[in-house]
C-alpha cells in the first residue's frame, strides 16, 4: 500500500463551506462498490498454477483443516498438512473424520503430521506445490522456514504465499501491541525483510499482488461482516475493560483485542495483505 501524503491544512469556512460536493454527493461517490475480490482468489491462482488430481499439495501451518478439503474438493490433488499447535491437529483430525462419512473420496486424499516448517519432516523434491496462507509472521526463522519449502519443492514447483504487512500508517505502539499479543514476529511484518529472506531461501518471486483491503470489503459486502462485528466487539473490549478483562483473563483479553484489530486495521489501511507465487 502506497504511503498517503500529509493532508493539507484547512481552515473552518473550507471545511464547513458550500463550495464542493455535498455530503449527498459525497455519500453515493463512497457507496459504490470497488467490486473487490475474496479470499477464494487464492484458489483461482492455484488452479491457474495447472493444480490438479495427481498433485501433491503441502500446507504448512494448516491449522483446522479447512484449506486442505478445499483443495481436494476442488482440485482432486492429495493434500498434506503440517501443523505445530496440538489443538489445531485435533480440529483437523475431526474435520477429516466427518468429512470421510460424506465425501470418503475428500478425506482419503488428506493427510496430516505434527510438525514445523523450520524442519520440515518429508524427504527432497516431494511436492509441486506448498501453500502458506497467513502463517509465516509467525515464523521466527523465517529464511529457514522458506529454505525447507524449496527442499521439499519440485524443481518446477511453486510456492503459494499470502503475508500480512504492516504498513505505514500502523504506528510504532499500535504494532508492540498487536504483534506481541498474536505471537507475531515483528520484523516479518516488513516486506523489504520478507522478500530478502525469500531470496536468501533460494526462491525467486514470479508474482506479488497487493490485497490492502480488499477481503475485508468482500465480507462486508457479501454479507457475512465480520469486520463490522470485530469493530463493534473491539469497541466493547476497550470501553468494558475492567468488567472484561477479569472475565476473560490477561493473555485471553488481549490475544482477542488484538485480534479483533487486526481486522479492522486491514480495513482502514494500517495492515495490507500480498499475494505473492515464489519459484
């Protein structure tokens, strides 16, 4: 996301003067869509990187499971996933398990291991592609993370990456706070620093492609607002401090501000998600 340029000052008769548009005006201008894409773009590029049955998928820090069914619903491939957080391999497991009594020929495709991306546990050149949605700021190693990734990647395989940046208009506090709260490492959230670690990894980037807010708009027009709902709760959060925090505990408080923010700071500009397709 490109840095804003300090505002002009304004007197008192600009601001509240008849010259310009009309709120009215001003209104129906910011209420037409910028026809923004969703997340499931992901899934477009990785069908347009040739996924397909046959193809084996990794999915470091593949949480829930959720991505891996898709990826086998959609493309047929066999998908792997790598998890660090016990809970996460649990929710995964379950998932798979329900998925096998309705669509036995999904969850044959999955499999899933306990594992990091610093040491990734497969033998060389396994897989055609790897996909990491939203999990290397929390890559301490992160060079190391991605030098695993292209081990373990076909020579012409290709690695799929969604990261959240941090951008200038996140202040130095408002950072400490949500990094440390979401077990983020901070230098991570730094492109410059991203992209020399991918190229000291052994990766050249293809394609890089800027989101800003772009997802949180969809879930906002689509209907499903969850941004919204993480505005208003973090509103609650901050105005009800005393009553919740003892309800919920320090580390708990926190870790769900700070999450909440981190929806609303995409929103606003503060945070800018990117795209990139590494080879």
């Amino acid at each position: 996301m490109p840095e804003l340029d300090p505002p002009p000052p304004i007197s008192i008769d600009d601001l509240y003067g008849d010259e310009g548009p009309s709120e009215e005006e001003i209104g129906a201008l910011l209420d037409q869509s910028l026809h923004p894409r969703g997340p499931d773009m992901l899934f477009d590029i990785a069908g347009e990187l040739g996924l397909r049955p046959g193809w084996r998928v990794l999915d470091v820090g593949s949480g829930d499971g959720r991505r891996l069914l898709e990826l086998t619903r959609r493309f047929g491939c066999w998908a792997l996933g790598v998890e660090p957080v016990k809970g996460n391999m649990e929710r995964a497991r379950l998932a798979k398990a329900r998925t096998q009594a309705d669509e036995p020929g999904v969850a044959s495709l999955i499999r899933l291991v306990r594992g990091r991306i610093e040491a990734l546990p497969f033998h060389d050149v396994t897989f055609d592609v790897v996909w990491a949605r939203d999990m290397l700021i929390h890559v301490e190693d992160l060079a190391g993370g991605l030098e695993e990734c292209r081990r373990v990647l076909a020579a012409d395989g290709k690695a799929l990456v969604f990261q959240m940046f941090a951008t200038p208009l996140l202040e130095p506090g408002e950072a400490r706070r949500l990094w440390s709260s979401l077990a983020a490492v901070s230098r991570s959230s730094d492109p410059d620093y991203f992209e020399a670690c991918v190229h000291r990894a052994g990766f050249s980037v293809v394609s890089r492609q800027e989101i800003g807010s772009e997802w949180r708009e969809f879930g906002e027009e689509s209907g499903k607002r969850t941004t919204s709902q993480q505005l208003l709760r973090a509103a609650r959060l901050v105005r009800a401090r005393d009553l919740l925090l003892p309800r919920l505990g320090p580390l708990e408080y926190e870790a769900t501000l700070a999450d909440c923010l981190w929806g609303v700071y995409q929103m606003i500009g503060k945070l800018s998600g990117r795209i990139y397709v590494l080879a």
